[in-house]
C-alpha cells in the first residue's frame, strides 16, 4: 500500500512554504515550456501567478530574478490577455 502524501491545498501555504511553492510551479512552467507543451505550461503558470500575487514584498525577493523575470515579462508575451485563448481559431 502506497504511503499518504501529505499535501496541502495552496491556499494554506504561508510564509517560506509559499515561496517554495512558487519557486516550484515557476520552474515547473518553464519545463513545460522548454518540452513545447503549451497547455500544461499555461496551467502551471497561472497557478504560479497566483501564488505570486499572494507573496509579500519581501517574500517576492526571495524568489530567483531569473524565475521573476520569466513569469512576469517573458512568458507575458506569448500568455499574455492579448494573445488567441487556446482552442479558438
């Protein structure tokens, strides 16, 4: 029998297991990205985002400039609200 996983739902993350969770799902997205898998990579991201958004200024400096960038400028250009949704051409 498989051991329980003690996962938590992201709205209980607090603190330095907020940025971890952030750090994980940007870095997620961006392998998803680099495999060419835009539907999933999309997903992670806007869960990454939202992480983000909760994060504090203080919190937001911990994660990699590297990770910031990617999800706040890079991936904004081809995600971005003024791209085609998927599914509709």
């Amino acid at each position: 029998m498989p051991a329980k996983k003690n996962k938590k739902r992201d709205e209980d993350l607090k603190g330095s297991e907020l940025v971890k969770e952030t750090n994980r799902r940007i870095r997620l997205a961006r392998a998803f990205w680099d495999a060419r898998n835009n539907k999933a990579c999309r997903r992670e991201r806007e869960r990454a985002l939202a992480l983000y958004e909760r994060l504090t200024p203080e919190q937001k400096e911990k994660v990699p400039q590297t990770l910031r960038v990617w999800l706040r400028y890079r991936s904004e250009k081809y995600f971005g609200p003024h791209r085609t949704a998927p599914g509709k051409h």
